[in-house]
C-alpha cells in the first residue's frame, strides 16, 4: 500500500481567493488472478486489516507532514 500527494489548490467563498491544499490517492495492489473482479479484490484487501492500515497510512502522513515542514523551514 502506498499513497500520492499532489499539490493542488481550493477556492474558498469566504475569501474568494485560491487556498493551497493537498489532494491525497491512496494506491491499492490489484490482484487478477483470483476469482474476483479486480476493483472487488482491491475493496475486499482494503477493508479485510482495516486498523491497521489506518495505522500505517497515519504513520507515513504524520512521516510527509514532518518533511513537508522541515522543507518549509529551509526555504524560509
């Protein structure tokens, strides 16, 4: 499992103006041998060790937000 961050940007109403964000994919292996349609092996994998997945994906966000502000301080 893995993810891609992808700068982007949100339009806020309240300020009218653009607001930088970050869009966050989560990447699932897909597994075509096995008798299930690829999307449904993809859900049932994603969802069969939900906690800890959830754990691993804190994990490496909490890993990005640590490096992300470490590059800010440098570029200040």
């Amino acid at each position: 499992m893995g993810f891609v961050i992808s700068p982007t940007s949100h339009f806020s109403k309240t300020t009218k103006s653009r607001i930088q964000a970050y869009g966050i994919g989560i990447e699932v292996e897909m597994d075509l041998d096995k008798d299930m349609g690829s999307g449904m092996a993809s859900v049932a994998r994603w969802t069969a060790d939900s906690e800890k997945r959830r754990q691993i994906t804190l994990s490496k966000l909490q890993r990005w937000v640590k490096a992300r502000s470490t590059l800010s301080v440098k570029r200040e």
